[in-house]
C-alpha cells in the first residue's frame, strides 16, 4: 500500500491544546443512593484513604456505606440548587466564562473541558473529547491551588489510567500548584476586602482549608505547608497583624489525629472567650461546595453561636468571578508556554 503526503499528515497534524479542568466531584443527585454510589469511588480511592486495603475495604462496605449516604444526602439537599451541587454550577460556570476568555485571546487553539475525579463529567470522557478535536497536546489543571496526595496526586493517576489505554499519549503538563501566585493572593485579598466593605471587618478572619491526618504530612506531603504560605500571604497583603487572623483545618473524619487547630473546636474556642463576630474564608476551595455553604456556613456557624459567639459571616470562594477567571487564564497561559 502506497501512502501519500496527505495521509500521512492524518497523525501529524498538530490542530491544538487541550486544558482538562478538573475539580473533586459531586454526587449526581442529593439521595443516598447517588451518595452511595459517589462515597464508595471517592472513598474507595487510596489516595484518598491510605489504611489497610482489606480492612478498609470492610469498614467502607460494611459499616460506612450503610450510614453516611443518608447523612450526607440531607446536608445536600440543604444546599441542591437548580443546576445541580453547588461545586457543579460553579465549575461550570467557571469552565464557560474561561472557554470564552481563551478563545478571545486565542482563538480555536485552545479547548477546555471540565471533568471531575469522581463522579460526572468523568475524566475519560473529557479527554475523550479532546482527543476528538484533535488536542496533541494537553495540559491538566486541577482545581486545587495547594498540592495533596489525596487531591492533586489522584488527579493525575485518573488521567494517566486513561492514557494508559491510548495508542497515542499526548504531550502532558500537570499545574500541581499556584498556591503562592501572586495573582491567586491578590484575587483572594480583594475578595476579603469587598467583604469588608459590605459587611464591615470582624474581629478575627479564620482562614479554614480541608484537613487531612497528620500522618500524611510526616510521610512527606506538602500540603500543610503550602496552606500556611497562602494564609501567611493572604495576611500580608491584606496587613493584618498576628491576633487578628488564624490558620485552621476543617472536614475532619475518622479517628486518627489531622492538621491542627481544627476549625470546629477553634470556633468554640473563641466563642467561650468572647470573640463576638468571625469572618471566614476557604482558600483552598476554587468553588463553593458542601464543605463551605453546609459545614461552614451553616454546622460551624452554629458551633461558634452556641459557644457565644454572634456572628459568624462567609467570604465565598473565587468561583466565576471575572479576578479568578483572569487568574486561572494567567496560569494556563504561563503553564503553556513553547505551546501557544
């Protein structure tokens, strides 16, 4: 058989980037069963859980499985929206206004698709269609602007899986972090200033980030490293002296010890000593969710009150905002360089 030079460029053909957004995931609807069915992928991940397989295994199945789901559906359903999860309207959102921003700057040469770790739209299917709009090259973006093993590190084994089953792998580029990117920080600082400038300034601003045991930190991750960067930079951009701000983890679960202080016990804390109103921020959320709108908004809020406290008021997360869709076009457009 005869090839011609046209054929030929069938599997040469360079026709542009792919950008696989990808955030954590969502249940598809707030009832236990689709918790059932996300709980078990999500906390069937050993990246996320790191025990003992087959003791993980029966406990997850056993016992987990059979409990949470309903608790977890109910605190969904108290902030289900019209469009689905909160995490899934943000993101989606997020991923519509920053396809338009990349195709002003550039044309059809970039394309973007959001996928989520666990749970849909499923990573194979995004980058499924980026290889159908014929992206070579591809560079992945997780949502998550400070490294973990159990976030940024199961991202990439998902996408790697999927390129394990491909006859041709494309050129790759992973973003692990921007957690100490000075557009991130000043984006986040005029965030807590607007707030201000709406609500007034609270005695304390809480700067609350996802938990995960202590043990994984010893071992070697990163991640509460990074989380005290970006508070000490948000505290510094924002001018605020040691007493008036706080680092804190929060969505603790099981029994092992986790990065410290907890932010439900510092809540209390600070009620039973006075502290009358609170500001908190989640900077390690790109886009609210149940960890924010439910557990911070609403169950910590009501720990802090009960203690004593008066007020406890959230700054939302960057979600759609035009500051955080120039942050992240920034971020792919450096992230890209040689590329574009």
């Amino acid at each position: 058989m005869t090839f011609t030079a046209k054929q030929g460029e069938k599997h040469t053909k360079q026709t542009g980037i792919g950008v696989l957004l990808v955030n954590l995931g969502t249940p598809d609807a707030p009832t236990p069963s689709a918790l059932r069915s996300y709980l078990k992928q999500f906390l069937g991940d050993s990246r996320v859980v790191e025990a003992n397989r087959l003791v993980w295994w029966f406990a997850l199945n056993v016992v987990i499985l059979n409990i949470r789901p309903k608790k977890s559906a109910h605190a969904y359903q108290s902030v289900w929206t019209d469009e689905g999860s909160p995490l899934m309207m943000h993101s989606t959102k997020l991923t519509d206004k920053l396809n338009t921003k990349l195709q002003q700057n550039h044309g059809d040469t970039v394309h973007l698709e959001l996928a989520m770790t666990y749970g849909n739209p499923a990573i194979d299917d995004a980058l499924a269609r980026l290889r159908e709009k014929g992206c070579k090259k591809i560079m992945v973006l997780p949502m998550y602007p400070q490294y973990s093993g159990s976030t940024t590190a199961a991202v990439t084994d998902a996408v790697f899986d999927v390129l394990k089953t491909w006859r041709r792998v494309p050129d790759l580029r992973v973003v692990t972090t921007y957690y100490d990117d000075p557009r991130y920080i000043q984006a986040l600082a005029n965030s807590v200033r607007q707030h201000w400038q709406t609500h007034g300034k609270a005695e304390k601003l809480m700067m609350s980030f996802h938990g995960i045991p202590k043990r994984y930190f010893t071992q070697g991750d990163p991640y509460s490293c990074h989380c005290r960067i970006t508070a000490r930079l948000l505290a510094e951009a924002l001018d605020l002296k040691k007493d008036q701000w706080l680092l804190t983890f929060q969505s603790i679960f099981g029994r092992e010890e986790w990065l410290k202080p907890y932010t439900a016990a510092q809540l209390k804390d600070w009620g039973k000593e006075g502290i009358k109103d609170v500001d908190v921020i989640c900077p390690g959320f790109a886009v609210d969710c149940l960890e924010t709108l439910e557990e911070i908004k609403v169950e910590n809020r009501g720990y802090f009150i009960e203690a004593g406290g008066k007020d406890l008021r959230y700054i939302p997360a960057l979600n759609d905002s035009d500051e955080h869709v120039d942050v992240l076009t920034k971020l792919i457009e450096q992230e890209c360089t040689g590329w574009l």
